[in-house]
C-alpha cells in the first residue's frame, strides 16, 4: 500500500511538473487545480485500495486496535479468564512482567503489656516472569479467491486465526495456574466412568461432593467468598457431575446459566464454567504442559480459583500480513501475541484442582 502510494505520489508529481513546463504562460489557477487533481487522485486510489483489503484488516494492522480485538475476544470467547488481575500495565519492553511484591505483614499483638516492642523490617521482593507467545500458522489466500469471493473472506480467516490465539492461550492459563502442591488437589470420589480418548481404564466420577471438598480447603485458607469464586470443569467430567445433582440443587443451580458469558451454574459458592485443558501425570502433583497428548495413565482434571489469588497479562501482539505475494500469488496471513500468568500466591493457595481418581 504504502509502496503503491509513494508511486503514484511521484508520477502526480511529475504530472504537475509537465504540465507546469509545458504552459507558455505560468497560469496559478491551472497550476492550483492540477495540484489538487494529483492529489484527489492518489487520494481516491488510496481510498479504493482501502476498501479492496476490507476495512476491519486495514484497522487491526494497527498495534493498538489490534491488541484491543485481541482482549475484545477474550472477553468473548473465554470470559472466566477476565476473573483475574491483570497484570497487563506491569509489561516491560512487551515481553517480561514485573511486579513489587510486599512482604510479610506484621503480627497482631493484643493487650500487648510489654515494651519496647520488638521491631521487625518489612523485606519486599521482586517477582518477574517472561511471556510465553502464542503464534499461529500462515494462511494462504490465493489471488484467484480475492477476485470471485462472495463474503469477506479477509476477515473471516483474521477471526479464525485469533480463535485459535485466544483458545490457545486460555487453556494455557488455567495450566499455569493449576496448584502443584497435594493439599491444594481434591481427587474424585464418584462411581466408575469410561476412560477418554487415550486414557486406559475407568476413572471415578466428579461428584458434587469433591466440589464441598474444594469450597471446604478455599474456607480454611481463607479465601474470599464474596460470589467471585470460580470452576472451570472439565468437558469431560461435567456430565457426571450435572447428573449427580439433586433436584432441589439442579434447580438452583440452573438459575445461575448465562448464555452470554458461558456459566452453566453455581454450587458450593463456585460461579461454574466447562472447558477442556488441565491433566496430571498418574502420581505427579505438577499439571502436564500445554500442547501434551494424553496418556493411558493420565487424570483430568478441573480447577477452582479466586481471582484475587491468579492473574493473567497480554504484551506485544502483532498481525503479520504479506499481500500480494509473487511466490504464493496471493496474500498470507498470521498473528502471535506475547502472553503469560501465574499464581499469585507461592504455597498455591487460592487454587484448588479437582483430579480424577483410579476406578478399581
């Protein structure tokens, strides 16, 4: 574009030069109208060029409104990951999160009888961590596609694109903030259900049960219950739990379904969610990494949090488009954005994962 624009910016130029050398007599009002037609064409031409790549791809090219699509999605498609801080303003150089982190807090004396009181100092901390980035495959959108498409086809593969950013990114949170410690994990406690794609065996069912086992740890650490707790449960594992509902719970629980933001319910003070993303090793307390198969011996699992206790943060983002390629004979388009989160608390507190048992 800018390439088409500074060419037709030259030849307007040399335009208005042959046409000013070419008149016997300097004429100003011939000189004036032929300066502003050379203008209102590259102007025009611009425009239309505009027009021709759509303007919702012209407007995310540009950094700001692209990391506002970007956080528009999340907010649409993955709304449970909006309950945590944001740590967004907290990236340096869009790559690396930095936080002062406060120390201790100080011991509650009462009916203190003796003096001097004994003084202690404060020592804060600095807690930083690198983003990860989610990066998506280029697609190719042949020439002949951008003369006979009858939808906007541009912009149809920017969304789906971002889709897969954002979905891939979500699910990497809620690994990043599963607990890696034992006594922040509840193991299923229900009747015996099939194995899922790799898995080996049956495993127990999530029973509503494991769910009060999880409000029972969150009460004792603590953890606020001011309606903003939240469990995302596994895809897999909600049909058992959904049915092993009474029907006084059933009903309250369906009062709380939204549409709109994707809760399916509330129980035992957790705002409820489903998706797809969090499995432990057999025997291991640390969640398998983003992007790994599940093994036989694998356990799903579902996680609770407060989000005073989780955050999230979004760095660079960037939309790379390469149109009119000569090898490709067409336009090529990708996206990565820098992204990352964690726990808040170093003893996992405030995060609660619910892992499938061994069925005998």
């Amino acid at each position: 574009m800018k390439r088409l624009i500074k060419i037709l910016f030259v030849s307007s130029i040399l335009l208005f030069n042959a046409q000013l050398w070419a008149s016997p007599i300097f004429d100003p009002v011939a000189v004036t109208l032929c300066g502003i037609g050379s203008l209102a064409l590259v102007g025009g031409l611009a425009i239309s060029h505009q027009y021709h790549d759509f303007s919702l791809l012209n407007d995310i090219t540009q950094v700001s409104v692209f990391r506002n699509y970007i956080v528009e999605k999340i907010l649409r498609n993955t709304h449970f990951l909006t309950f945590s801080r944001d740590a967004s303003d907290k990236v340096l150089a869009g790559s690396i999160v930095y936080i002062r982190q406060a120390g201790a807090s100080p011991q509650i004396i009462k009916n203190n009888g003796v003096w001097p009181m004994t003084v202690s100092r404060r020592e804060d901390f600095d807690v930083n961590y690198l983003l990860d980035v989610y990066s998506s495959a280029p697609t190719h959108v042949p020439w002949q596609e951008l003369q006979a498409i009858e939808y906007d086809k541009i912009d149809s593969v920017i969304g789906g694109h971002m889709n897969e950013v954002v979905q891939a990114y979500a699910e990497d949170m809620l690994i990043k903030w599963a607990p890696t410690t034992a006594n922040k994990q509840v193991l299923t406690s229900g009747a015996a259900v099939g194995p899922v794609d790799a898995q080996a065996g049956n495993r127990k069912g999530f029973s509503p049960k494991d769910l009060a086992k999880a409000m029972t740890i969150c009460n004792k650490d603590r953890v606020p219950n001011d309606g903003r707790r939240v469990c995302i449960i596994d895809d897999n594992m909600y049909e058992y739990f959904y049915d092993q509902l009474s029907d006084t719970q059933a009903n309250a629980y369906n009062q709380f379904a939204n549409n709109q933001t994707g809760q399916v319910g509330k129980l035992h003070s957790f705002n409820i969610y489903t998706n797809s993303s969090i499995a432990y090793a057999a025997g291991s307390d640390t969640p398998k990494p983003f992007g790994s198969n599940l093994a036989g011996t694998d356990n799903l699992a579902s996680l609770c949090w407060h989000p005073d206790f989780v955050e999230r943060a979004i760095g660079d983002t960037i939309l790379f488009d390469d149109k009119g390629n000569p090898i490709y004979q067409g336009d090529i388009y990708s996206a990565a954005v820098r992204a990352g989160g964690r726990k808040i608390r170093m003893d996992n507190k405030g995060v609660v994962a619910i892992k499938q048992d061994a069925a005998a």
